[in-house]
C-alpha cells in the first residue's frame, strides 16, 4: 500500500461528525425562532393590556359617574319629599331609601376615586411599558438578523465540508470504498473510530498485534468486535 488509509479516515471522521454538528445547528434554529416568537408575543400582549386596562378603567369611572349623578338625584328628591310624607310608614320608607341611597352614593364615589388612582398609576407607567415594547421589538429584529448571519455561516460551512468530505473520501482505496460506505450508511458518523495503544475507542475492545501491525502498515481495517473502520489516533 502505497498510503496509509489512517490520515484519510482520520479526516473524514472530524468531517462527518463536523457536518453532524452543522446539521443540529441548523436543526436548531426554527425552534430557537419559535422561542423568541413566543416572547415577543407575550411582549405584545402585556404592551396591549396596559392600554386596555387603562381603557376598561376609564370605562368604569365613567359608568360609576352616571350612577353616582343619578343617586344623587333621586337622593336629592326623596330628601325633598320626606316632609311631604303623608303617613309614618312613608315617612320609615323614605328615611330607608334615604340611607340605602346615601350607602350607594359613598361607594360610587370610592370606585371612582379608585378607578382615578389606576389610571393615574397606569398613565405614569405608559413611557416605561412603551420602552419596554421598543426594546423587545428591537431585540426580535436583532435576532434575526443574527439568526439569518449565523444560518449562513453554518450552511456555508456546509457547503465546504461536504466537499472536503467528498475530496477525502475519494482517497479511499477503491477496493474498501463499498465497505466504507456501507459502515458509514449503517452507523453515521460513528461508523468510524481512533485507535488509541492497541484500543477500539468506539467498543474499547483490544486489537490484536497483528491487527494493528496491520493498521500500522497502512491497511484498511475494521473493528472485530463493533464494525467500526478503525484509523490510528494523532
Ligand atoms: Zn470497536
């Protein structure tokens, strides 16, 4: 044997474990987008519920306005008949619709205070939610832009190492070219293993001598025990 097949199934194992890597990145990546998909609408939301929270209590001051203007005016005229009230019945009746009035006029008058205290609150907090927003908004574009640079690299990388690969593996001796290409079809990537001392790295199993005098010599060689195409470690 003119060359030994180590260096060459060396290079092709760090070549194909390497696109195997580049492969998971790429995999990776509409998962990593559906994340920051995710965030960004959590951010959308909680932007928009500020707003409407603001809304929903400017609602219901207005509603609790309506409703303290019309208890007061009926509080206001019931007030006014109890002096024409004809019978002491009318007169306890009148007196009862006075207080039940009166309790309803203080409550309306506290959710309206309350409902100007929320929006008050709210309103302040407008220019930090709107920052909040700006920069989450900002963020997604970011990373897309660094997603889109990153898919590049790694599909170029690709598109490199898949050549390398296939310059490499044209150096395989032809007569095991079928037999390579059957491991590395049946086991991926890991259809190949270093040999370290006398050791399978991939099943740890011990060469004999005559294995790796053979290894040594050159020759193409498989794991008797795991299969693996074996080439000597660095
Ligand atoms: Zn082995």
């Amino acid at each position: 044997m003119s060359q030994s097949v180590s260096p060459v199934l060396r290079e092709c194992h760090r070549l194909r474990r390497h696109l195997r890597d580049l492969q998971a990145e790429i995999d990776l990546g509409p998962r990593v987008l559906k994340i920051q998909q995710e965030a960004l609408a959590d951010e959308d939301a909680a932007h928009k519920e500020h707003h409407d929270a603001i809304k929903r209590w400017k609602l219901k001051q207005k509603d609790d306005e309506g409703s303290l203007k019309t208890t007061e005016t009926r509080l206001l005229k019931v007030q006014t008949d109890l002096n024409s009230a004809t019978s002491k019945k009318e007169f306890d009746a009148k007196n009862v619709e006075i207080a039940t009035a009166t309790a309803r006029k203080s409550e309306f008058e506290d959710a309206i205070l309350t409902a100007l205290g929320e929006v008050e609150e709210r309103t302040a907090a407008i220019p930090a939610v709107e920052k909040k927003w700006a920069d989450a908004q900002a963020t997604f574009q970011r990373q897309q832009v660094e997603a889109a640079e990153r898919l590049a690299r790694l599909q170029a990388d690709q598109v490199e190492s898949l050549a390398g690969l296939e310059a490499t593996e044209a150096k395989i001796p032809p007569e095991h070219r079928n037999q390579y290409n059957r491991i590395v079809k049946g086991y991926g990537p890991d259809g190949l293993a270093p040999v370290h001392g006398r050791t399978c790295m991939n099943c740890k199993t011990s060469l004999t001598e005559q294995q790796k005098t053979s290894l040594l010599g050159g020759a193409f060689i498989c794991c008797p025990q795991c299969g693996r195409a074996l080439y000597l470690q660095e």
